[in-house]
C-alpha cells in the first residue's frame, strides 16, 4: 500500500509591478490605436488600419493584467494551478493576464457558534455557545491546504468547544478543579488553545474564545435550580451557627468575667440552648416569662 502524504503550502510573497504606470501606458496605447484607426480610415491606408487593429487587442489584453490590494487583504496568484505567491501590498497592480489571481480577507472575523447541548465532565445536560475571534494567517494554507477554510473553521468551533465542555463540571467541582461557571477565563483560554491546534492546517490564527451562553439543560435545569438553592441555605445557615456559637461563647465569658451570675453547668447549658435557638431560627423569637425556677 502507497503513503500518501499531505504536502502544506507556505505563504511566500509574489506580485505584480506598478499599476498606475501600466495604466497610463495601456491608455496611451489604446488612444495611438485609435489615432492610428481614425488616420487610415481617413486616407484610405490599410497599412495603418492593420496597425490600429494590432493594437487595440494588445491594449485589451493589457488592461485583463490589472488587480487591486485592499488593506488586509491578500491576492494569491496562481500560474496553470502551481501556486507563485501571494502579494499582501495595497494599491494597483499589473501582472501578465494569464496569472489568476484569487483575493482572500486577512481582516478579523468575528464568530459567535450556535448554542450546543452536550455533557460536561459529570454527564449533566448542559447548554453552551462561545464567541471566538480569528483570522487568516497564512493565505496559502488557507486557500490551497483545505476546501472552504470559512466552513472549516465554524466546523472546528463546534468540535473543539464540545470537547472542552466536557473536561469540565459545570459546577461544584472537586476541590482544586476548575468549572465553567466559576472560571470562565481558564475554559476560554482552554478552548483557544485547542482551536489553535485544530485549525492551524488552514493557515488560521485565533486571537480570542471565550464561553457566550451557559446553562443546564431545560430538562434539568429545575432540579438544578432546587439544589442550588438548597446549597445556598446550608451555605447560610453553616455561617449563622458558626456565628451563633461565637456570640454565645462571648457571652458566657463576659457574664463570668463580670461576676454577673453564676452559673452551674446545667444552667450555661439551658442558656446556651436558649441562645442558640433565638440566634439561629429563622423567625423573631417569642419571650417567655418563666415564674419558677430552672428545677422546678
């Protein structure tokens, strides 16, 4: 079996000489050509006739030679298929008319992908899109190394931010681990590398991905929702009670200090319950007045 391999093009440079000159010198030979025409018909001279008509043809096919650059933009010129260069100078040009010349945009590109539903790292549902900003590098690559570099690269989008969706949680990681809601910048960096990778065959450069869209899927997004809000409570109340706990402390030490009352430990217990149920319930706290005593 034959190994094929895939020669990469590289970008070289290549162009055509001064347009304006060959512009001014296709004009005056068009205008002889004519002169010549007018001069012949007037007396009756085939000799001039004949010239006129040599001309003008040459004059023709002069003005097929010329092309223009834009800012950021490229031409590349081709002869019979076999790549010559390509000519990133602005301004008006002239080549030989038998050269093709083929414009290719080297300006930034702005690309925001279509919303994706995959799975991240602990298989949740999720919905997400990104926004990546590239452009061509090497217009050789780009023209010659892949099909529809534009196509190409939407593609590759798609890919690489489902791959990298699924390297992480999209929340309530492993402690150290990074997940999509909370580190945003280090997925975005993440994706821009592994696009950097995917579509540099094309001559392509990425200058920025970040995440645009991200949630849980409809499907789960309620049950989500319901957890989060559950964490968020354990959340607040662990720091009521660790809160709580400080304040009864402090006051059990400064009633001792001050030789307020003195208290066994069944009563610094009572106290603390009762502390610690009106700093930590969720509601005001009813007072009770309590006519006996603590035994009875």
């Amino acid at each position: 079996m034959t190994d094929r391999t895939i020669s990469h093009t590289a970008e070289r440079h290549a162009g055509g000489i001064n347009g304006v000159l060959m512009l001014l010198a296709d004009i005056a030979l068009a205008a002889g050509a004519l002169v010549l025409l007018v001069r012949g018909a007037r007396n009756d001279d085939p000799t001039l006739i004949v010239s006129a008509l040599l001309l003008l043809p040459i004059a023709a096919l002069i003005l097929g030679g010329f092309y223009s650059v834009q800012p950021n933009q490229g031409v590349a010129i081709t002869l019979f298929g076999d790549y010559k260069g390509t000519d990133r100078r602005t301004g008006l040009y002239w080549i030989w008319p038998w050269y093709t010349r083929r414009k290719i945009s080297l300006r930034v590109r702005n690309v925001t992908s279509e919303t994706l539903k995959v799975n991240d790292r602990r298989g949740n549902p999720i919905e997400i899109a990104a926004n990546v900003v590239w452009r061509v590098s090497d217009s050789a690559q780009a023209l010659f190394d892949v099909d529809d570099y534009a196509s190409f690269v939407n593609i590759q989008i798609e890919t690489g931010l489902r791959e990298v969706a699924r390297q992480y949680a999209y929340d309530h990681a492993d402690e150290g681990e990074h997940t999509l809601r909370d580190d945003a910048e280090i997925v975005g960096e993440k994706l821009k590398e592994d696009l950097s990778a995917r579509i540099a065959v094309a001559g392509v450069q990425v200058d920025e991905a970040h995440l645009m869209h991200l949630a849980y899927a409809p499907e789960i997004a309620g049950s989500m929702l319901k957890r989060q809000q559950a964490e968020a409570v354990i959340s607040a109340r662990q720091k009521i009670v660790h809160g709580a706990v400080g304040m009864v402390e402090q006051a059990l030490e400064q009633l001792s200090q001050r030789g307020v009352v003195t208290l066994d430990e069944e009563r610094k217990a009572a106290m603390v319950s009762n502390l610690l149920v009106v700093l930590c319930a969720d509601r005001e706290a009813q007072p009770v007045v309590n006519t006996g005593t603590l035994y009875g």
